[in-house]
C-alpha cells in the first residue's frame, strides 16, 4: 500500500484549535469481517491488532473523571473485540450514550449470536455503512454478497425497534461515494435511499450521513496507483469552505488507538499523526486524565480538506445543506 502522509503538506490547511471535548472515539481493533475498497482503516479478517483489557479499563476510567458523555466505538468491526459487550455495559451503568459504528454483515457472523438483541437492549446508537441503495455499487465496493446480508440486518434491527420514528433506537446509514468525487447534497440523498429502502425492502432508518473518501491509507494509495490522487487533492481544495472550520469533529472529538494512544481524530490516527501536548510526543489516553484540551492546536495536514470541503464531513455526516 502506498503512503500518502508526505504529500499532505502541499496547500497548507487553515491552523484550527480545539474547543471543549464531547465524544470520545474509540477504535477497538483492525480486525473486521469485510475488506472494503474504501477503507482508511485497511481493516480485514487478517488483521491483529485488538484494544487488551487493560486499554479498554484505560477508556473507561476517562470516561468517569472526564465526565463525557458519547463514547464512539469503532474499528474494524468493533464488536469483533472480545470486550465490547463489558464496556458498552459499563458505559451506559455510568450514564454515557454509546454509538458504535455497525458494518451490519458482523451481525449474522458466526460468534455474534444475540448481538443485535445486546445493542437494542443497552439502547446503542447504530452507525452503518451502507455506500448505495443499490446493490451492485455496495458489493462492488464492500464485496460480493454484502448488500443482500446488510438488508437483511436492517430488517432484523428495524424488527427490534431501530429506525422508528421518535423511537429510542436511532439507525443511521452512511453513504461515501464510490470514487473520486464529492458526495451529493445529504437531504436528497437521504430522500432517494428512503424511497429505495422503504418501497424495495420495507426498510426505516433514522438518518443518512453523507461523507467524503479521505485520501489516505487504501483508498489514497488506490487513488495514487490509478493516477487520480492530485486530481482528487485540488477537488477537494477547491471546494474547500471556511464555514465548515467550525464544525469539523476534531473541534470536539479525541480519537483512541488500539492501543490507547490519542489523536485529533480518525483519520489522524490512520495517518500516526499523534495530538500535540506539550512533554509528551505520543500521548496516551492516561496522560489526559485531569487535563483540559480546550485551546489546544489541531494538527491539521492538506487531507483536512476531505473535511471542509463541500457541504462538509463529519462522523455525524454532512456540516450543511
Ligand atoms: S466494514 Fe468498515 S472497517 Fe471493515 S473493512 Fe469495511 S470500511 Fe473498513
Ligand atoms: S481530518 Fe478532519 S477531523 Fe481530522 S484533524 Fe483534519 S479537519 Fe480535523
């Protein structure tokens, strides 16, 4: 896989700082069930790297004297980790509202029995990947049978109460286009895969987040490979936009490594680009505790633009329009 780390500092993006910190997002591991051409995590089945026991306590202590209030949980497929069940328990017993970021096929993977009972029982926010309404484009991107076995997961999670309206289980599906392109605007996208999933499949879901592919890990290095990564680059600064500073996910979101380790956000974890604190040059989650971020410099590079540009992406999709 080709790096894409020192081609980010060519337009030199806008210095930001961060504001008070809300989520704390937490991957749990490289490993996942699927290999997605798109993925900046490069997860896959063979893939090692999981959050230990000690990590996760780690996580959990920062969250009692934090006091923040949205753990995040991603991956890899976080439910892969053999710890998941204990922390998001734990979590929610301290009052802390838990999102984790759903692929939708781990569901019905051998191992994951009851998995979906689990999270609507603890009152989990899903987060799940589905790139198209079509399945051709999902199986293509996401690998073959993969849109027949997330439909299927949305009808079983939609059976336990998810995607109601005003319901208490939100399901949220995640669009990000299939190439080197800008998403389309969220609303009328969210409209389109409504009417598909709905008249196609019976499907509900609470809200579609449209994000923007960032040029990094296997989707820049494919970018690299077929020639398109300084095409894709200048789109993106381009269509860069002031208004979206002030609500890019850094501003109010810390990353955490398998490991423990912190960031400004995901992609800056893929990148090991660590959150500048003064005395420490690889911070750990521990070295946080008691420590106010507010104020702190971003360590922003030129795949920041992934998140301004256009209508904006966030892990909460779209910033406008
Ligand atoms: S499901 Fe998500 S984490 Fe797994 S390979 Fe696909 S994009 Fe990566
Ligand atoms: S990639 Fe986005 S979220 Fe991460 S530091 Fe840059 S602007 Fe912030």
């Amino acid at each position: 896989m080709h790096a894409t780390l020192h081609l980010m500092q060519r337009y030199g993006f806008p210095a930001m700082r961060r504001g008070p910190l809300d989520t704390l997002q937490v991957n749990l591991g490289y490993r996942c069930n699927q290999s997605c051409l798109h993925c900046h995590v490069n997860a896959g089945p063979q893939r090692s790297e999981m959050m230990s026991r000690e990590t996760v306590a780690d996580v959990l202590a920062f969250l009692e004297v934090s006091g923040v209030k949205r753990l995040d949980l991603t991956g890899g497929a976080p439910e892969l980790n053999a710890h998941f069940r204990g922390l998001v328990m734990r979590a929610r017993e301290i009052g802390v509202h838990v999102t984790d970021r759903c692929n939708l096929t781990v569901l019905d993977e051998p191992g994951q029995e009851g998995l979906a009972e689990f999270l609507a029982h603890q009152q989990v926010e899903i987060t799940a990947s589905l790139p198209c309404y079509l399945g051709d484009n999902v199986d293509r991107q996401r690998g073959k049978g993969v849109y027949q076995r997330s439909i299927a997961a949305l009808r079983r999670l939609n059976s336990l109460g998810y995607g109601e309206d005003g319901g208490r289980l939100a399901l949220n599906l995640v669009y990000n286009p299939q190439g080197a392109v800008l998403p389309p605007p969220q609303a009328a996208l969210e409209a389109d895969y409504r009417k598909a999933l709905g008249e196609g499949y019976g499907i509900r879901f609470t809200r579609l987040y449209t994000l923007a592919n960032m040029p990094i890990q296997r989707f820049g290095s494919t970018l690299l490979s077929k020639g398109q990564f300084d095409g894709y680059m200048s789109l993106l600064k381009q269509a860069h936009r002031d208004e979206n500073l002030d609500g890019v996910m850094c501003r109010s979101l810390l990353s955490v490594d398998w490991q423990g380790y912190v960031y400004d956000c995901d992609f800056n974890q893929m990148l090991g680009l660590p959150l500048a604190i003064e005395g420490k040059r690889r911070p750990h989650l521990g070295d946080l505790i008691g420590r106010d971020l507010g104020g702190n410099p971003i360590e922003v590079r030129d795949h920041c633009y992934g998140c301004t540009a256009g209508n904006g992406s966030s892990c909460g999709g779209a910033l406008r329009g």
